[in-house]
C-alpha cells in the first residue's frame, strides 16, 4: 500500500469508525468506543512508557515531543502532560480533524499532516522525544526505513525515541493451504478490505538504527501486531 492509498484509507475509517481502526479491540467496532475510555487508554500507555523512560534518566530535556501517527490524538494529549509542546503527525486529515475537536490541551498540541516518506518540515534535534506505536506496521518496509532515520534525525542528544514495529508472521493456520490463505491474506488479495500489515526483521532493524547514531536502550516483545506477528518495542537514544 503506498503512501497515497494509505491515505485514502485511513481518511475513510476516519469517516466510518476511527476508534475502532485505532484501536480494533474485539466489541468496538461499529462506533461502540466510549471516547473517554478510549482516551483514557492513551493516558495510560503514556504514563506506562514516562515511567520506564525514568528508569533510563531519559530524556534529558522535556521540552518537545513528537507522535508519529497520532490519528485523534489519543496520545499526543497525556503526552502535553509531560512535554511543553507535542506535535501529532498523521497521513490522515481526516483524523487531523477530529483529533482538532477532541483536543483538550490547546496550542500545546499542534496536529500536522505529512503525506510525505520524510520529516523534513522538523529540524534536525527538534524532538526530545519520539514516539510511535501501531502504526509503522501498517506502512511499507520501504517507507519504514526512511521513517526510521528521520526519527534518529529530529531526535536531539540526549533524547528518547520509543517505537513498535512488528518483526515477523507468525502463520497460525496449519498445512500448506492454510499458509497459502495467510499469505494472500497479508497482502490483500484474499481480504481486501483487511488492514495493511508488515514488519522488518529486528536484526536488521538494530543494524539501522546503530547505523544512523542510535543508542539501543531497550527492546522488549508485546502483543501490539496481535497473535499473527512477532513484534517488539524498541527504545533508542543517541
């Protein structure tokens, strides 16, 4: 899926459903999100990662923060609790839009649409702290990479860049017709309608970072990708 179609995409689950495409939790979907449930749950994982990222003494400085596909903001908002400015960039306008009417932090969140495989509206060491989860998986290995060096690249000294990024499938249907369903699955031809998903390898997701200046402070495996994928957590900074 390029980046294009990617926006098509997101702008019509922004117009049908964007919590549950968000956040595609078993008995939400058809709008039964309760938006200060579905909030609440961006404070909780905000909090979660500011404690771990206290343990490291990172990052130096709270003054900026990034959240690299913010959609309504549901993480850009607990973030402003932490950082003095945030900014939420999205594919999406759709989502820009609504995440405009759900924000309760005023100007200390600022909600940007990027199209682009680049960051480069954002100097370079403008963030103290980046951020993204559930979203690189849904974009082409491709673009990811690029992605991931303007992370390390808007990310200042001293700074904490924390992602999710799914590593490898894992098939869980058995036989060999059963690998096949899964494979057209995954890229679309089985299930159209399905969400783009992919990943990089995590050793070859180490070997770019250390290769673009990261310094890997933490890798953990969760659940985020679901049962279909091995994904990990990283946190980096340089």
């Amino acid at each position: 899926m390029g980046l294009g179609a990617s926006q098509q995409y997101w702008d019509e689950h922004a117009r049908t459903d964007p919590m549950w495409a968000i956040l595609t939790q078993a008995g939400k979907e058809r709008g039964q999100w309760d938006p200060h449930e579905f909030f609440t749950t961006g404070v909780q994982e905000v909090d979660e990662v500011m404690r771990r990222a206290a343990l490291w003494g990172l990052p130096v400085s709270r003054r900026n923060a990034l959240d690299f596909g913010c959609g309504l903001g549901r993480v850009t908002q607990p973030l402003a609790d932490y950082f003095e400015k945030v900014h939420g960039v999205d594919i999406s306008p759709s989502m820009l839009e609504q995440a405009h009417a759900f924000n309760r932090k005023g100007d200390r969140c600022e909600y940007v649409w990027n199209r682009d495989s680049h960051l480069r509206r954002f100097a370079d060491g403008a963030f103290d702290f980046v951020y993204s989860k559930i979203t690189l998986q849904h974009i082409q290995p491709r673009h990811v990479r690029q992605y991931l060096k303007e992370f390390l690249r808007v990310l200042a000294p001293g700074g904490l860049l924390v992602f999710q990024l799914p590593s490898r499938a894992i098939c869980p249907y058995p036989g060999i017709v059963g690998r096949i369903r899964f494979q057209l699955g995954r890229i679309g031809r089985l299930m159209p309608q399905a969400m783009y998903m992919n990943g990089i390898e995590r050793d070859n997701v180490i070997k770019l970072l250390n290769k673009h200046g990261g310094r890997l402070v933490e890798i953990v495996e969760n659940q985020d990708a679901g049962a279909e994928y091995q994904s990990f957590q990283y946190a980096v900074t340089k």
